[in-house]
C-alpha cells in the first residue's frame, strides 16, 4: 500500500462515515469524533489483514477498537455512545461479499455463492463478537474508575 | 394527597415519553431503560418497575397512580433526538430545568423534526457511495459515476418512503433503481465496473442502526428486543439484496 492510497483510503473512509452520520441525522458536534472513530477502526482492520492475521480477526479488532473509541468519545463528548459506534461501523459492512454472494446466486452459481455467504456469515460473526469484546473491556474499565474513586 | 397524585402522573408521562422517544428513533432498550430509570429517580419516585420492547413500555411507580403502558407504534432513525432527550436528562438530574419543563420540552420534540437540509442528505449519500467504492475496490475511474448512482438511489428511497412509509419495500425499490443505473451507466460507457458501482451505491442503504442495536440488545440480555431488531436488518438486507438480484437477473 502506497502513500497515496494510504491517504486517499483515510479520507475516503472519513467521508463516508460522517455521511452516513448525517443521513442518520447524528448531530453536528459528534460527527468529527465518528469520522475519526470509523477511520481508525478501518486501519485496524486493513493493517491486521496486511501483517496476515486474517480477516476474521481483522473485522474482530476493527470492531472491538470501534466498541471501546466510542465509549471515550461518548465520556468525553457527554452524548450517548451509539451516535459514534453505529456510523464507524459502516466501513467494516462487508458489502463487497455481499455483493458477490447475490450476483452468484442471481445467476445460479450456487457454489460460488456459498464461499462468499461463508465470508459474509464469518465478518458479520466477527464483528458482533467484537462488539462483544469491546463491551467487555469497557465493563472491566468502568469497574477500575469506579473503584479508583 | 391530589397534588401528590398529580405529580406521579407526570413522573410516568415523562418518563414514558422520554422512553418512547428514544425507541421510535433508534436506541438500544439498555439506554432506555437507563434513562427512565434515572428520571423516575431524580423526580423524587422511590422505585420504579420497567418493562421495555421495542413495540411498547410498561412503568410503575410506587405512588398513587398505577402502571401505565406507551406504545411504540412507528421507527425511524433519528438519532439526534437520542441526544437531546439525553441532554435534557442530564439537565434535569443536575437540577437545571424542572420536571414539567422536561415534559413540556419532550413533548415539544416529539413533534418537531430536525433533519440536515435535504440537499445535504442527499450529498452526503453521494460522499457515502463514491468514497466507500474506492475504499472496497479501488476502483478511481468510477468514483464520480458511483456518487451518482448512489445520490440518485438514496433519492428513490427518501421519496418512496416518505409517501408509502414501508422501509422494506422502499429499500427494495431503491437497490433496484441502483442496479438498473449502474448497468445503464456502464452500457452508455460512464463507468467500468456494474460490480463496483453497485457496491458502493448500497451502502446508504445499509441498515447499520438496527445490525448494532440488535448485538447490543442480545448482549444486554433483552432477548426480546435484540433478535426482534436482529430481523429487522436481516429483512432490510434481504430486500436490498433481492432488489440488486432482480435486476441481475435481466442482465
């Protein structure tokens, strides 16, 4: 991956995740955090599949990076935490696989189609497991401050 | 004795309200059962049983008056009004407004709507397709072509759901009207790739509000509301989906 694909993916997944922000009507003052939030979720994922840990785990980390960034932005922006997490989310959808699944199936080449409901079965896994994940490390998190207090 | 009465009445009504508030417009049942919780609480109410789903709610306090149900009849996806009433919780915990401010200013949202400007919408599908087309499939040659197909499909799904108010069926309209421009595109040699068109024009439509919502519900344990809202975005990809699959079909 090249500088300028590096620069042109961060930009493009800022954009997209304020967009979708703004189609769910989030308001203005968490957009900024949610662009930030989707883009570092996405790199956590691409650079995890790059160094080879696979995408399953990449989507996992990806999304348990996107569970405990939006409960900070959450703490510090004093706004409920799913104005962050929902638009982030948006650059991990497995649209893609998707994609390719319908058009195998629309053409009745249900073998093919398979291998990508597979993948899709599989991110979409991951990425609830994430979640999950990152439910977890926030829970342990709060437990820590409270018992610091 | 009234006066008391009166004031548990409208503990439930604005806590009720506040409830239904949040669920019409695309929170989690934890939050808003959190929120209630927290109302009832700061109102003065020494316990509270709440019984949440996404179709109603149910709340009692300890009081004169009984428990009172509020149904959730419409959703959409609004999630600034999440975090307003959030707001206003806030406020009101730390005694800044009072409790029938609270209710008259719940009462005041619930009927005002206050979206982006509808051109800003609509741009901000474009900056969802382009974008995110490039991000998938690297594919700069179709950037432009894609922010137009995915402005004008978004377009199809607002109008229709608008006048029709049936998210399924605007959802399939909408991915059909993608599929049908984006090999019309590609015929008349505006874009490259049909594959990567489409890919990138779905994604406004992805249901990401009820995919997240649905993991937090089941992990929250509402497994009522969790698989209910799980069904709902499996249902919105399925007609996404069958829409982009129909017209393959006549490829």
């Amino acid at each position: 991956m090249s500088f300028t694909e590096f620069l042109i993916e961060v930009a493009g997944n800022y954009v997209a995740t304020i967009g979708f922000g703004i189609l769910l009507n989030i308001p203005r003052r968490a957009l900024n955090y949610a662009g930030w939030i989707g883009v570092m979720g996405y790199f956590v994922y691409k650079f995890i599949v790059i160094w080879g840990g696979g995408y399953v785990v990449g989507n996992m980390m990806g999304a348990v990076l996107i569970g405990v960034a939006s409960l900070q932005a959450a703490r510090i922006k004093k706004m409920p935490m799913i104005l962050f997490n929902i638009p982030a989310l948006v650059p991990l959808v497995p649209g893609g696989q998707a994609y390719q699944m319908i058009k195998y199936f629309a053409l009745g080449e249900n073998s093919t189609a398979f291998v990508f409901l597979i993948q899709v079965v599989m991110i979409s896994g991951a990425i609830a497991f994430g979640f999950l994940l990152s439910e977890l490390v926030n829970r342990v998190q709060q437990r820590v401050w409270r018992h610091r207090r | 004795m009234s006066s008391q009465k009166k004031r548990d009445q409208l503990i439930l009504h604005t806590a009720l309200t506040a409830g239904r508030i949040m669920i019409e417009n695309g929170s989690e049942v934890e939050r808003v059962e959190d929120t209630m919780e927290r109302i009832a609480h700061n109102a003065g109410a020494k316990t509270s049983q709440l019984f949440v789903m996404i179709t109603g709610i149910l709340m009692a306090i300890n009081g004169e008056v009984g428990a009172q149900i509020e149904p959730v009849k419409r959703r959409t996806f609004d999630l600034e009004k999440i975090s307003v009433v959030n707001d206003l919780s806030r406020q009101f915990a730390v005694h800044k407004i009072t409790l029938q401010e609270f209710s008259n200013r719940l009462d005041h949202l619930d009927k005002s709507t206050k979206y982006f400007p509808f051109w800003l919408q609509l741009l901000s599908a474009a900056m969802v397709s382009g974008p995110l087309e490039v991000v998938f499939r690297h594919n700069l040659p179709d950037f432009w072509i894609t922010c137009v197909v995915g402005a004008l499909g978004w377009l199809v799904f607002y109008l229709l759901n608008k006048f029709i108010q049936i998210r399924f069926l605007s959802e399939f309209a909408a991915a059909a009207t993608i599929g049908v421009l984006a090999i019309w595109s590609v015929h008349l040699g505006l874009g490259n790739s049909v594959d990567d068109i489409i890919i990138g024009s779905v994604m406004p439509l992805v249901p990401g509000v009820p995919i997240t919502n649905s993991v937090r519900d089941i992990l929250a344990g509402n497994l009522v509301s969790g698989p209910a809202r799980g069904v709902e975005a499996l249902v919105s990809a399925a007609a996404i989906g069958f829409g982009i699959a129909m017209v393959l079909q006549f490829l």
